[in-house]
C-alpha cells in the first residue's frame, strides 16, 4: 500500500492530501489512547462548549 501511495502522490503534490486519504483512514492520525469528538455543524457553539467540556 505504501508503494502505491509513494507513486501517486510523486504524480502532483497540490492534491496530496486527498491522495493521503485515499489511502488512509482519518483513525489512522489519532492515538489510541486519543478521544474522538465529533459535532454536527448545525449545532450551535454554546452546545459544543458544553459538550466539549463534559467528554
């Protein structure tokens, strides 16, 4: 897999990351012992502070 993704991201360095993540999960960046928030972008930012705060 590494191969492939040397190759192709050699062919144009402006889309390389895009190219990175076709290769890769984003899971593969965060550390196991890591935790992973993710909020809806309709939510309003007072309920993400909050929400943020409790985790």
């Amino acid at each position: 897999i590494l191969h492939n993704f040397l190759s192709f991201a050699e062919e144009d360095e402006s889309q390389i990351y895009v190219k990175f993540f076709k290769f890769h999960k984003c899971y593969d960046l965060i550390p196991t012992s890591a935790k992973l928030v993710v909020f809806d972008t309709h939510l309003l930012v007072k309920k993400a502070f909050f929400a943020l705060v409790y985790n």
